[in-house]
C-alpha cells in the first residue's frame, strides 16, 4: 500500500513540477477562467474543439503542486475526447476525489474513459480544502465547454 502512495506521490510531484500542456493554444474557441475563493489562486483554460472533439487543451495559471498536476492530468486525459466523454470522467474523478465513489468501485479504472493517473489524487477526499484544489481545473473547463467565456468558476 505504501508503495501505491509512494507512486502516487511521484506522479502528482511530476505533473506539478512539469505540467503537460502548459500554455496558451491558439487557435481555441473555448475559455473559461477558475478561481478558488479560499486561496486566491487561479487559472484558465483554452479549449479548441472540433467536431465535437477536444482537439487541445491547455492551461495557465498558478496554484499549489494539487492544483497544477490535476490540471496537466486533465488535459492530458482529455485530448481527444468528445464533450460527453469529458464530462463522464469529471463526474467520476469529482465522485472519487469527494468521496461519493469507493475508488475500489471504479471497475473501469484503467479502460478507456476510467480514470487512470488520476487515481493518484484521490487521497484529497480526506482534506476537504484539497478537494477545491482538485477540482479547479475541472470547473474551469466545464465553464470552457459551456462557453461561460470569462466567468469565475467558484469551487464548492
Ligand atoms: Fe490554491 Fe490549492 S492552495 S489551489
């Protein structure tokens, strides 16, 4: 188990430190900006869909190493993936890291649409501050694919 931990560990200290898709995209026809109320920080998202698909994503903003490694997850995850799929792994990643969902209940973990290195921050549940940190990039990019444009995503 604590090798579980120890990994997990690395992986959110990796995204932290060299998050993936770092950057403004241009083009992007999506945008959205997330802020947590209780630290200040934020960031934004820019989004280029396409028939439906993300094609790119990608993320600015500054924010503690939680914050910043669940965005480059996020983005990582999400290439590709059509808004609905999008919207299934943040209800399942925002199930897990609130605890409403066992992650042991994730049968589809590692299938395609499971949650994958995102598993490593499902420790949060225990933290409630954290859990806000999770979940900013997620809310962000919710307000992005539903063309909220600027407005300010307050995490609950
Ligand atoms: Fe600000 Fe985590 S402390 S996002």
């Amino acid at each position: 188990m604590s090798d579980l931990r120890d990994l997990y560990q690395e992986v959110i200290l990796d995204h932290s430190k060299n998050p993936r898709n770092f950057g403004h995209i241009d083009p992007a026809n999506r945008e959205a900006k997330g802020h947590n109320p209780l630290c200040g920080d934020q960031l934004r998202i820019w989004v280029l869909m396409e028939d439906g698909r993300i094609r790119d994503v990608s993320f600015e903003g500054r924010g503690c190493a939680i914050s910043m490694a669940s965005a480059s997850m996020m983005t990582d995850m999400l290439k590709g993936r059509t808004e609905a799929e999008a919207e299934e792994i943040f209800n399942r990643f925002h199930a897990v890291v609130t605890g409403e969902q066992d992650i042991g209940d994730d049968a589809t973990e590692d299938a395609d649409g499971g949650l994958g290195k995102l598993r490593a921050l499902a420790g949060v549940r225990d933290y409630p501050m954290r859990v806000k940190c999770a979940t900013l990039a997620w809310h962000a990019l919710k307000a992005a694919l539903e063309n909220k444009g600027e407005s300010t995503v307050v995490t609950e």
